[in-house]
C-alpha cells in the first residue's frame, strides 16, 4: 500500500479532518502522514475575511505543495475550495456530508428571536451577517476572527451575546455546550458545501486517485456540485453575501438559494427541483439574477474590489 502524505491547514478544526481521513486510509492498510501548511488565511487574522481579497485563501498554498510533489492530498472544508480548479487538480472525493445548518450559540439567550435589540452578535462570514440583518435588523453584528476554540472563548468572557458558528464544526470538536439552536435553510441558508469535506489531489496522479474512490459519497456530491454551480453562476467569492443548500428530493434534489445585501435590506431568494445538479444549480442563479440578486452582487463586488471564493 502506498504511503499518503496529507497536507493541511495547522487549526483544530483542519487537523481534526485531517486526522479524520488519515484513520479510514489507515483502515484500508495505507501509512499516512500529516504535513501542517500554514494558508494565506491563516496569516492574516486582523482583518475581516471579505476584505482580504485573495482568491483561494485557505487552499493556494496547500495547492503549490501538492503541485510541487511535497504531499499527495489535501482535506479542505469543501467551502473553503473555489468554485473552479485549476486543470492540475481535482477532488478525489467528498465523503457524507455533515450537518450543514449554521449553529446559534449563547451563553445568555436560549434563542436568536430571544437577544434584546443592540445584542452584539459574531460571525467571520458576510453571508451570515447579511440574513441576520434581514432577520434582526436591530442586532449588532460584530466581525469575529479565529478558530472555535478563540471565538468560544470570546463569547464566554462576555465580549459577544451570541455567535453563529458551522454546527458541522462545532460537532466534530464536541463543543456544542452552548449550541442553543439550529438555524434552518429557509432562516440562515447556508454556504455551498457547508459540512462537507473535499479530498484534493493531482489530476493526473491515479494511484493517490485511486485510493480514494472509497471515500467518494455520490449523494453528497451531487449536493454539492448542485450549490457549487449556483455560486459559479452567480460569480460567488468566499465572502459574498451568497447561501446555496441542497437535499436529495422526488425530483432527485432540491436547491434554496439565497442573495443578500450586506445591510439584510435587500434580500432575494429562489428554490427548484430538478435531476441534474449543473442544470439546477445554473437555473436557480438565473432566477436569483433575474429578481435582483444582479444589483446587490455588483454593488458588494464594487465595494470589496477582489473577494476570495465562498466559504
């Protein structure tokens, strides 16, 4: 069997997926090891991620190592990955996904409808901030920088009232204490690929490829390929105001998707079901534009001159 090297960010979340995959490779005889490569988001922690401006900043240098023979793969958080790759990649495979909701966390306050006005509430995400806004235009939603572990710890000494976190995370580093209730799609439409995981590796390397068939979820990609492809159409970054949620349904999957203004005034949102994840995710992009969705994403693109792709 063949020795894996894993490359992947240095954070607990990240190390935990990682380890996550090393130990079911493991199981099928393989030897791994894991390679800590620090991202570009990684190193800029003072500043809010929409205004980064890097497209691809959590994968760009984890990409350059594969590419250069230093590792055979890579776990991401599949939001983290942009919409398109570059030829010399490809996603290997993208296990079962996740909760894929976003989690409301509090110490004080048993429900978001339950913070008094002017609670001051953390999010890294602008998407999250966009349909609070439009939920709780009276709340204060603050920027909040750093892994779980930092952002718990500041809602624990009293800095915020309340953060919105992925449950998906919070799950996997069992740290759901203070988790006091799951947003649904149709309150807080989450990011495309929220709560999955992507298997990265060399397009051209079939034995890496290969390896990692086993851990391939037909469902879950077509959920995700589905969200992925209403992001692309939409011209999505990492932190553009853009949720895309996908289920298995009659119809074969139902795709909600949502577009925002920053501020939550303007809010946009589209549903459809249909067969083929591409032509569903395409359609509901459209539809987005059609009513609106173009105006606000021009005015966010003209604010944040260059934005990272989705998370």
């Amino acid at each position: 069997m063949a020795h894996l090297r894993i490359g992947s960010r240095g954070s607990q979340l990240a190390l935990w997926q990682a380890n996550h995959v090393s130990e079911l490779l493991q199981r099928r005889g393989h030897q791994v090891s894991i390679h800590v490569i620090k991202t570009t988001g990684d190193k800029i922690t003072d500043v809010a991620l929409a205004k980064v401006g890097t497209k691809g900043m959590f994968t760009k240098e984890i990409e350059e190592a594969m590419a250069a023979g230093k590792i055979d793969l890579a776990v991401h958080s599949l939001k983290d990955l942009p919409t398109e790759l570059a030829p010399a990649f490809t996603i290997a495979a993208i296990p079962t996904r996740a909760d894929a909701r976003d989690a409301f966390l509090s110490i004080k306050y048993s429900r978001p409808d339950a913070l008094p006005s002017g609670a001051r509430v953390g999010t890294s995400s602008l998407r999250r901030q966009a349909q609070l806004h439009a939920l709780r235009p009276d709340l204060s939603v603050v920027p909040l920088r750093g892994n779980v572990d930092t952002r718990l710890r500041k809602l624990q000494s009293g800095e915020f009232d309340a953060i919105i976190l992925a449950a998906a995370g919070v799950a996997r580093l069992e740290l759901g204490m203070h988790v006091r209730h799951l947003f649904p799609p149709e309150e807080l439409c989450p990011a495309a690929g929220q709560g999955a995981l992507a298997i990265e590796c060399r397009a051209d390397d079939n034995q890496t490829t290969d390896a990692l068939k086993f851990l391939d979820d037909c469902q879950t990609r077509a959920a995700v390929e589905c969200e992925r492809a209403a992001l692309n159409a939409l011209g999505g970054g990492c932190q553009v105001p853009i949720g895309a949620y996908a289920q298995a349904s009659e119809q074969g999957l139902h795709l909600q998707a949502v577009v925002a203004s920053p501020d939550g005034e303007q809010l946009v949102r589209e549903e459809s079901a249909g067969g083929d994840p591409q032509k569903l995710g395409t359609e509901v992009a459209l539809a987005l534009l059609a009513r609106g969705a173009q105006r606000i994403l021009e005015a966010v693109y003209g604010r944040e001159a260059s934005l990272p792709q989705q998370p």
